[in-house]
C-alpha cells in the first residue's frame, strides 16, 4: 500500500463535448467525504477506571491486549493516581494528548529480544468487500526511547487475533504497515492510508508484527530504553464515500454529415462507453443514444444523450416548375426552408426588370402573364440566430 495522506477532497472536472457544430459541457465532480468511525472509542477517552499504574489498557472500554500474549499495552490519562500512568508527564516521557485526555503507548522493538504489544479491537460493524477506507492514527516517539522502529502496521481479521503465550510477534501479516516514521520525540504525526477492504474485516491489531531481525530501526540521541516505543492517540477507520456526478446535458440535434467528439478525460479514471470502447475520447458520425461510466477509485458515475441528426439545409428552390394549373409544381416556392425568421425574394427576367417581390417565406410565385423560359431570384433572409444571409439562383418556366 502507497503511505499517503489524506484530507476532505474535492476533485472537480470539466469535460467538454465538442464538434463543428455544437459544443457539450460535461460536468464530473467527485465529493469524497468520510462516513462514521468504525473503530470504537478511536482516542481512548471512554474507561472503565483512570489507570493506577502501567500496563492498564485493560481499563480502556472496547479495547483490549492482544488474548494469549504476555505483551501488555500501557494506557495513559490526565486522571491516573499514579504519575507513571499521567498525562503529559509520565514514565516514558511527556506529551500531552493529541485530543482529550489520554492515549496508549506500546513496544515496536525489543532491542533483539524480539519484545512486542498489542492492542486490539472489534469494529462497529464489518468492513464492505471493495470499498475503500481511510485509515489513519496519531503517533509520538516516547523520550525514553533510544531506537525508533520504523515498523507500525495494522492488520484486520475476521476473527479475533490470538497470541502465542510468549511476547513475540505475532504469525501474521499486517495489511497496512509503516516504511518510517518521524523521530521528533514532541507533538504528535499522523500516519495514513487508504485500503480497499477485502470484505467482513470485523477486527483491527496495532502494533509491530516483523520481528526485530526484520525492523528498520533507527538509534536516537537521547533516551535510555534500548527498546522502542511509541504513543498512539486517535485511531480512525472511515468509509470514502464518494458522489460522482455527470451531466451530459439535453439531448441535442445536429446536421448529417458533421461528426461528434464526446470528450470524458478524466484524471486516473477508467471509462465504458455505449460501444463497449473504453477510451477517453469517443468520436460518432450517427444518431443514436449515447452513455459513459467514468470511474475514480471507488466512485462511478453515468448519464446518457440522446443525439439526433438533421437535414441541416436552411434553404433550397426548385429549378423549375410548371404553372400549368394541374395541382402539382405550379407555383416557385421552397422546397426546404429551415431556421428563417424572415425572407424577402424578388424575381427578375433576363433583362434584369423586377417581376416579382414578396415577403411570403412560402414564395408561391405563379408565373401567369411570364412565358416559358429562365428567370432569376435572389432571396435576402435572416435566420434564427439573427444573421443576414444572401442566395440567388435561376428557375426554369416550363408551359
């Protein structure tokens, strides 16, 4: 697993659809946010009694010393009677709390003696297969520590984690484990990382589970403890939740001929178009319905278009027609007329002598009193987006 650390995020994206005609705004915004903690009592604070002496963890409510093992946790707080056990001032240091009013402190490295403590508990509820949690826990080196074990994992369980009547390592391996740690022996670091959970993760361990042969470990310039140790305060385990969100806007109509370029690109994510095509980019000449499924991690997203194509011609006239009274081509009009908010043609013989001058969109020159031959047009128009547009041309009486 990749040591990060991880905070409220929020991730936006802009994905853009572009073509020659029309231009998609696609909007993919991922929320991740933390849900409940699933570790009880994660800072320690609920006891059933302040600590008189060390080696009490055994008075921290839902947490416990690891069954069948002789390693046993130390459990600090501002109310024990014994300053051993107090806070900030106690037999292993001083630091005050990273939050309220007390912590634990355990053995990572025992000096070749392969020494270790841990503390276990039972989560609020499993761990979902395939979800993706972040876990994280505040940690101090003690001042009484001359080495400083960079070695601290977390392993989860199904079961409840067992011993093996001595205070060695345990035989198992941590999902989660550190590759170092910060040696500064005041205030408190943080450690985390995200984990995809294998699935009913019902327990957590703490602690050390190479053997010292195995630790990296490093010698510090003050302490006297050849061992080493180390404060641990607010242990959190917490659901990212994660809303991903695309909109692909209204469907939407375009011109034949014209080709649509449906732009997902999203950072490390992962695509599945309509098509089954699972790049970034997916470019269509055809009408049809169209969806992604853009995935982040853990977070999946979906929406659909309705992309529909059109005779895009605004205005198209016959080059002739017959104004024979037969009901069928008698009269000059169009034969497409798209998008016009106006028009004015006027029709003029060979000579250029204006004949005909009309506002009708729909034309309806008849041609009575004008013998067989060729006159010419020119229709001025303003289409719906409120352009100027000029065409001319010629039409063909036939009698």
């Amino acid at each position: 697993m990749l040591l990060v650390s991880i905070g409220n995020r929020t991730n936006t994206v802009l994905v853009i659809w572009k073509t020659s005609l029309l231009i998609f705004f696609v909007l993919v915004v991922c929320y991740s946010s933390y849900s409940q903690n699933l570790v009880p009592n994660g800072s320690f604070e609920l006891k059933s009694a302040c600590p008189t002496y060390a080696f009490q963890a055994n008075k921290i409510i839902s947490w416990y010393d690891l069954p069948m093992h002789q390693g046993t946790v130390d459990y600090f707080d501002v109310c024990a009677t014994n300053v051993i056990a107090q806070v900030p001032v106690n037999y292993m240091g001083s630091e005050i709390a990273a939050s309220g009013n007390s912590y634990i402190g355990l053995i990572t490295y025992g000096a070749n003696t392969n020494n270790r403590e841990y503390l276990e508990t039972k989560l609020v509820s499993p761990m979902t297969a395939g979800v993706e949690y972040v876990v994280s826990f505040k940690y101090s080196v003690a001042e009484e520590c001359k080495n400083a074990c960079a070695n601290f994992g977390v392993y989860f369980s199904t079961t409840q984690a067992q011993g093996t009547y001595n205070n060695g390592p345990i035989p198992v391996s941590a999902q989660l484990s550190t590759l170092s740690i910060d040696t500064n022996k005041s205030g408190w670091s943080t450690i985390s990382w995200n984990y995809i959970a294998a699935g009913g993760e019902e327990y957590v361990t703490l602690g050390n589970f190479l053997d010292d042969v195995n630790s990296t470990v490093q010698v510090l310039n003050a302490g006297s403890g050849s061992y080493g140790y180390i404060y641990i305060d607010d242990v959190s385990i917490e659901q990212i939740k994660c809303t991903l969100q695309v909109n692909l806007g209204n469907d939407s109509s375009l011109c034949f001929g014209k080709t649509l370029i449906l732009d997902a690109s999203t950072k490390d994510a992962q695509y599945l178009w309509s098509d089954n095509s699972t790049d970034s980019i997916l470019t269509t000449g055809s009408e049809g319905n169209y969806w992604v499924k853009v995935t982040v991690g853990n977070c999946e997203a979906f929406d659909t278009v309705t992309i529909k194509f059109l005779n895009c011609a605004v205005l198209k006239l016959p080059n002739v027609f017959t104004p024979n009274n037969d009901g069928f081509n008698d009269y000059f009009s169009p034969i497409v007329s798209n998008q016009i908010a106006s028009m004015r043609t006027t029709i003029y013989d060979r000579w250029g002598v204006k004949l005909y001058e009309t506002d009708n969109p729909l034309i309806e020159w008849d041609g009575q009193n004008h013998s067989a031959g060729t006159y010419f047009w020119v229709v001025n128009y303003i289409n719906l987006e409120g352009v100027n547009k000029t065409l001319n041309g010629c039409v063909t009486i036939i009698r």
